[in-house]
C-alpha cells in the first residue's frame, strides 16, 4: 500500500535499503542442553523470543529417544512425537486457560515485559522415561496510557537537486550532504490527534500543523475530519542560472480521515500560495506513532503524497509534487534510529511551453531521536 506514495526513483533507493535491512535481519535462534551424556537432550527455539501475535520454533532432540513430549506446567497443552525429535510451534498462549491478551505489568516504575513460561520435557527409552523442566521466554505487549510524546533529532541529508530550462538544458545541479535538526510534539487523547512539527536547516525551513477531530467513532476504527497547514522555504530554487525566485510557501487542506489511538490517514483537499500565485492542493497522508498507540511499539511512520497545480484549464503547467515517507525505530530506551526518502518535482510555465521551467529534488535521511512521552 506504501509502494504508491513514491515514484520510481524512490521506490529503487527504498528497495535497495529493504535488501540491505533483510540481510542483517535472520531470526536469532538459541541452543540450551537439558543434559548431557548418553542421553543427552537439546532443546532448540526460534527466534528465542515469543512476540504477541507471532509463533516459535521449539526443536527437541535426544539421539536414541523412542519418544519426546513437551508439556505446559499445568497440563492444558501437550506435543509428541515417536522419534528422537520434537519440532513444534508455539504461540504466546500456550499454556493459557482462557484466551485474551496479556499485556505486561509495571513495577516500581519498571515495565515487566518477559514472562518467563514453564514447560516440561521427557525423553523415553526402552519404556523408561525422564522429566526436565525449561522455561520458554514471552514477551508481552506493553499496554499504552501515554498521550503526549516529543520527539527531537538530528539527520544528515543527502540531496540531488536540478533545475532543467529549454531542450533540457541544466541551469542548475548539485549533490550535497547537509544537517537538519527537527522537533516534533504529537497528542493523542479522547477525539483528537494533534502534532506539531519544526525544520530547521541551512537551505530548508519548515513548520506544520496536523489535526485530526473524531465524528464518528466505530469498532476499532474511527471517522473523523483533519486538518493540515503548513509553511515552507528553500533557498536552492535560485541557484546557478536559474530565474526561479525563493519565496515562502504556505499550505491548508481539509479532508476526512480514519482515526485509531496514535493513527491518522487522511485524504485532504487545499490550497497552496507563495504571495504570487495560488495552486490547489490534493494530498493522502498517513501518521503512525508507536508510541502513543494503544500498544506501544517502536516504529513511528509518517507517508505524504501532495500535488499541487494550476495554471492551465485542462493540462496543468504549473505543478508541485511532493512524495515523502520517514520511519523511525526505537532501538535503546527512547533514542530511535530514523530514515527517510522524499521526492519532490516542480513545474514553472513560460511564454513557450517547450522552454517550461522544471526543477526536482531527492533526498535520503539518516539520523536518530530522542522522544519523550508522558
């Protein structure tokens, strides 16, 4: 669904970037030997780490076994099999009386996530039998009350830039790496969703507001109305020979939109102005903060696709498209590891339509945050 809100170029780098995340990304497996000796039994799992939702793993092997069982503490569920191996899967309620969610306790300010679940193990030979007991790691959602999160970063930008005049003639190009600091506060409570968000670069500055108000609630999913507005500047349009102006861009869409705790998709309709010219706007966005979802997780999401015209009475000549996507992943308490791509293709009409004015711009972010929720 994602693949839609980019172009070609973008969806080469975002498949590149999806092969070198796969490659470092093979399930973790965990050996532990029961006993050793001439029976000896090993017990194999992976990943070492039941998730809510997902399943294990569970190999057992003991060479000369005539059979192996693996059994919940308190009985509810059982596996076997008649050879010297067990392989079985197991979801985060095995051994669960009653089915449901769990999520994990807080203790002294601490969130519990590991429950540690009881299994026992036989191996039978000959008719004689012996126990083990193994615990088997789950990890338990953390249930969210968080409703306010700020978030603060740092991310090295690397952007391609042209602006092309006639017969493609290139009256600006560049390659460069810059800074952007970014400060983010998002508000999740009762019927709203709130954030605010600020750029701060040496060629890009930024501010804008999301809003999303609730109308209708439903079972799981919400409808609701959003609001987005927004103000730009860039200081690369005039460079090299290019008599295109720098000017300040303001932005406002309404729309409807779907709403669950921490998540907005909208599809929003607008205007777009830089004191000279007024543009209509038509854009689907897409916001999701896993922290303020009802279980926490740790990605942040946030898709835009924007396009902007006028100008023309049929076939616009005056066009801004903007196609953006920026994840972050939470990777040691609340410092989290954000990357992005954006694209972005702009259209100016002269007295001739072939010696139209066009400029694009790509860019990969890298860089961390720091988020606080409270």
């Amino acid at each position: 669904m994602l693949a839609a809100f980019f172009s070609s170029d973008t969806r080469l780098v975002g498949a590149a970037l999806v092969v070198v995340a796969l490659a470092g990304c093979a399930l973790p497996s965990a050996s532990t030997q029961l006993t050793a000796g001439p029976e000896p039994i090993e017990v194999r799992m992976t990943p070492t780490v039941i998730y809510a939702g997902q399943r294990a793993q569970v190999l057992v092997r003991s060479p000369g076994a005539d059979s192996i069982a693996l059994e919940s503490e308190n009985g509810l569920d059982r596996y076997w099999s008649t050879d010297s191996v067990l392989s079985v899967w197991l979801g985060a309620d095995f051994g669960e009386a009653a089915a449901g969610e769990r999520f994990a306790p807080e203790w002294r300010g601490h969130t519990l996530s590991h429950l540690k679940k009881p299994v026992r193990i036989a191996s039978c030979r000959q008719g004689r039998c012996r126990t083990y007991h193994h615990e088997l790691t789950v990890k338990l959602p953390e249930q969210n009350q968080r409703v306010v999160a700020v978030t603060a970063g740092w991310s090295s930008v690397f952007a391609r830039r042209t602006i092309r005049g006639g017969d493609r003639t290139v009256l600006f190009q560049e390659a460069l790496t810059s800074g952007v600091w970014s400060l983010q506060g998002e508000w999740s409570a009762g019927r709203w969703n709130g954030r605010l968000q600020g750029l701060l670069g040496a060629e890009d500055r930024g501010l804008w507001l999301d809003l999303s108000r609730m109308l209708k609630g439903g079972d799981g999913l919400s409808y609701g109305l959003a609001m987005h507005a927004g103000v730009t500047q860039s200081d690369w349009l005039d460079g090299g020979s290019s008599p295109l102006p720098n000017r300040t861009a303001y932005r406002i869409g309404l729309g409807p939109s779907i709403m669950v705790k921490g998540i907005t998709a909208s599809s929003q309709f607008g205007i777009y102005t830089d004191g000279v010219e007024t543009l209509q706007i038509a854009s689907t966005r897409l916001s999701v903060n896993g922290n303020l979802t009802s279980v926490r997780h740790p990605m942040t999401i946030t898709a835009e696709k924007t396009f902007a015209f006028g100008g023309g009475p049929i076939v616009s000549r005056r066009r801004d498209a903007l196609e953006r996507l920026t994840a972050s992943i939470r990777v040691v308490d609340d410092f989290a590891l954000q990357v992005g791509l954006s694209a972005q293709r702009i259209a100016w009409p002269t007295d001739d339509p072939a010696d139209d004015l066009r400029a694009s711009d790509t860019r990969i972010i890298l860089g961390g945050q720091y988020t606080l929720t409270w």
